[in-house]
C-alpha cells in the first residue's frame, strides 16, 4: 500500500495541469487577503479563491479548532493542518485544477514550514513528510510571499475590524520565527517563491502580482 501511494504521488508530480496553482504567503497582517481579492478580481474568469487550513466543509472545521483552542499541542498543530489539507487537495484544488481553472489559496505547504516548523520548533524533515503526504505530491506554480516586518503587521491587524486569533496573541519572538521560516524557503526556492515588500502600496503590489503571473503563464503557453 506504501508503494502504491508513493507511485500515486510521483505521477502527480510530473504531471501537467490545464489549470495554474497560486499560493500567497505572509506572516499575520501581510495584506494576503486584499491581494488575492484584487487578483481575482483581475484574472476574472476561471478563479477560485480559497484558504487554508479550510477550503472545504471537514477542513473549515479543522480551521475553526485550529484557531480557537490553545491548547493544542505543536505535533496536533502540524497533523490537524496535514487532515486539513488532504481533504482540500483532494477535494477542491485537485480537481479545480484538472479541470482548467486558476486556484488561489490563502496560504498552502509553506505556511506549516513557517508556522508549524520553525514557530513551534517540529522537525523540518517532519513537516516536510507530512506536507508531501497532505499535499500528494502537489507544489503551487507560484508563490507570492508578502513579507513584512511582524510587529507592523499585529499593528495592522489590532487596527482592523477583524476579530483576532490565538496567532496574534503569541509573542513577538514566535511571529519573527515564522518570517524567518517563510524567508527560508524563499532562499531555498527562488524561482517558485518570490518575495513581495508587504509595505509598498496595495495598488502596486498588485500590479507585480498581476504582471509575473501574466509573464509565467505566457512563457508557459509558448513553451
């Protein structure tokens, strides 16, 4: 059974979809949810917008536990966001990008690096097992990481309507580790992982977004 899955997620990883995966990272108050409205709004047809943890009715009440008990330990953290993110692979993003369409989620694979790996101090080689297992395999076309310096983006959010989770109560110190793991991966995966200044304009973060998704998907074509 091992060696089935394992043969299962390979394939996905040479395959090639009609439909562009984009995932968009930050730490909290990065401005994601703007810019992903902004994009949807600019690529129009064919989008869908979608979050983690959640995306699908088990994975939202995963999010909703998440987010709400803080009791929870860094292990159930890590395999809590891994259920949550094989039901959403498996029962949206998958099939959405089978089928030709542009998927764009509020944080994907990255975010359990930063959050669950270097927030909460798991194994690397740990989460990256269980991203690879959540994930079957699946890796965004593009990444879009907004990076902002942490202390301004709990500014950000204790200024806003939004009520607040348990994330932002946690200490400066946990928020920096998590840019830290976020600008990891971005070192580590250049090509894939392009990193946004989060205090530039939302107009013209938008306008780089939209420009090198644009780029990508022509040379995509041509290719």
């Amino acid at each position: 059974m091992y060696l089935i899955d394992w043969i299962q997620r390979a394939i996905i990883k040479q395959m090639k979809y009609n439909g562009y995966f984009i995932t968009i990272e930050g730490v909290e108050g990065a401005g994601k949810t703007t810019q992903i409205r902004l994009l949807a709004e600019a690529l129009n047809d064919n989008v869908i917008v979608t979050r983690e943890p959640g995306g699908t009715p088990i994975s939202e009440k995963v999010r909703e536990l998440f987010l709400s008990d803080d009791t929870i330990s860094a292990t159930t953290e890590l395999l809590l966001i891994g259920a949550a993110r094989t039901q959403h692979v498996t029962e949206l993003i998958l099939p959405a990008l089978e089928d030709g369409k542009t998927v764009i989620c509020d944080r994907f694979s990255d975010a359990t690096i930063a959050y669950q790996g270097y927030r909460k101090g798991i194994d690397l080689k740990l989460v990256e097992q269980v991203n690879d297992i959540a994930t079957n395999g699946l890796i965004p076309d593009v990444t879009f990481l907004l990076d902002l310096p942490p202390e301004l983006g709990l500014q950000r959010k204790q200024d806003s309507s939004e009520p607040l989770t348990r994330l932002e109560f946690e200490t400066i110190t946990q928020h920096e580790k998590v840019r830290e793991g976020y600008l990891s991966v971005a070192n580590a995966q250049p090509e894939r992982v392009l990193v946004i200044d989060a205090r530039l304009d939302v107009n013209i973060i938008h306008h780089k977004l939209l420009s090198e998704i644009k780029n990508r998907l022509q040379f995509r074509n041509v290719k």
